[in-house]
C-alpha cells in the first residue's frame, strides 16, 4: 500500500500523532530534508511522539519513511483532483470537456484504487481463489454488474463463481458455507443492515471473508478476513453517479482476475482457445 495511503488510513493515532500525519501528507517533501528533531519541532511534539507514529506505520525508524516518500510520491499525487470526483463536469461543458474530464477521472480513480492494494494482502485473496470449494459472491445493489462480470471472466477459464443479488437468498447463501469456501463482500459503505447479518452469518460459519470497501469506517470491518479497498474520495449521497466506485471496482476486480489468471496462464490460455465459440 502506498505510504501516503496507508497515514490516511490510520485509525488508532493520538491526537499528537494525527498531528505528525497531516503534517507528512500537507509537506512530504520537507520531511525528507528532516531529522526527527526537526520532524518533531515542526510538528510542536516530542520526539517521542514521532517514534510511536512510525512504529504504528510498522517503520524501523525516520529512514525509512523518507525512503517511502521519496518512492512513492508521484504515485500518490496522481490520485488528487483534477477533476471532482463528485461533480466531475459542469452544466456549460463542452463534449470535448466532458471526455477530457471523464478520462482524468478515470486515471485519478485508478491511481488512488492502486495506491490501496496491499500486495501481501491481494496475494492472499488470489491464493485463497485459487484453494477455495466454492467462491460465492455478496454484492450490494450497484455493484452487480461488476460482479457479475468478474463471474463472467472466472467462468471463462472453468472457474464456477456464484453471485447473490437478493438480500434473502444472499442470506440463506451464506449458511452452508464452510471454512474451505470463501466469501467475497462488496460495500462501499454499508449503508443498510441486510448484509451486516449476512458477515455475521459467514464469520459464524468460519468462512474466509474477503471485504471489498471505501475506508470509511463501518461495522464489516472486524468481520473481514482480509480487506481490499475502493478509491473513497465520493461522496455516498451528493454526486452525479457512481463513476469513481464503478471504474475502482471494475480495476479491482480485473486486476484479482490478471493475478489468478497469471498463476495457471498457459493452462488458462489452453482453456480459453479450446472452448473459445463464435457467435
């Protein structure tokens, strides 16, 4: 996960240390230039309060924190708004501006959506694919077509994945599910209450979970077995549509589709060129 990413993610942090953390995300690059006196006469904290912030980060020490931010900076910058990702175009816009506006969308989008993957973590999920019985996936209302499409492309490569698009079947779905399945949750949010029962159902069966969610705290957080995040910059009431989220799971899932693709490619391109039918 991008190291800018991951200090905006930080839920546990004193106010002391939420301190340090705007203070690197608003001047990262005047961080790099200091040591952690400085980085803390900056910040009008303890030296002590700097250490505790990077061991929360997991960071041996200032060192490496500098070493992130000089690495992965311009990834970071990429995700900031060009355009709204609420409102990304105005009623007086031209055609041309508006698909100029939609492809920087697009771009921003993705690159906040990368700059939230654990490597270790999506390495994980693609591993428990590739072992699980059965795959079943809960999506919320507006992120079945995605789903949907993912279910598409795993069926394409003989992977037989079930997508639930009804709260009550999604639910009795959910109960003879063991630990040898796995779950996949999509929730930008969790605005409603039907799939809270549902987690809990699957966590009460012991099925691995894989929650796919803005970082906007809600209740499935405890429940996840491992977690994989939407670009979370749009607003969940106030915008046009859900551009950002539909191109930030469309990436997600794709790229959870690539990973297990890659792990069985010439296997996966044998099967695809067997079966392949002209319509």
């Amino acid at each position: 996960m991008n190291i800018f990413s991951q200090i905006k993610q930080q839920n546990n942090l004193t106010n002391m240390e939420q301190v340090v953390a705007d203070y690197i995300l608003k001047y990262p690059q005047e961080v790099i230039n200091k040591d952690i006196k400085t980085l803390a006469q900056s910040c009008y904290v303890s030296t002590s309060t700097i250490y505790r912030f990077l061991s929360k980060l997991d960071l041996q020490g200032l060192s490496e924190l500098k070493v992130l931010i000089s690495s992965q900076y311009k990834e970071y910058e990429k995700e900031k708004e060009n355009v709204n990702y609420n409102y990304p175009f105005k009623k007086q816009d031209t055609q041309y501006q508006i698909a100029t506006k939609m492809s920087q969308l697009y771009d921003q989008t993705i690159a906040a959506t990368k700059n939230l993957i654990d490597l270790e973590v999506l390495l994980k999920v693609v591993q428990k694919i590739e072992k699980a019985q059965h795959i079943t996936l809960f999506p919320t209302v507006g992120n079945i077509c995605a789903a949907e499409n993912f279910q598409q492309n795993m069926k394409d490569i003989g992977i037989h994945v079930d997508v639930e698009t009804i709260p009550y079947l999604q639910y009795m779905s959910a109960v003879p599910l063991t630990k040898n399945d796995l779950a996949i949750v999509i929730s930008y949010a969790n605005r409603g209450t039907a799939m809270s029962d549902i987690v809990k159902e699957l966590k009460r069966q012991n099925v691995p979970i894989v929650l796919i969610s803005s970082t906007l705290p809600n209740d499935l957080f405890p429940y996840a077995t491992y977690h994989l995040f939407f670009c979370s910059y749009e607003d969940t009431w106030n915008k046009i549509t859900s551009f950002s989220t539909r191109i930030s799971l469309q990436y997600l899932f794709d790229t959870l589709y690539a990973c297990y693709f890659n792990r069985h490619y010439d296997e996966n391109i044998a099967f695809k060129r067997k079966y392949k039918k002209t319509l």
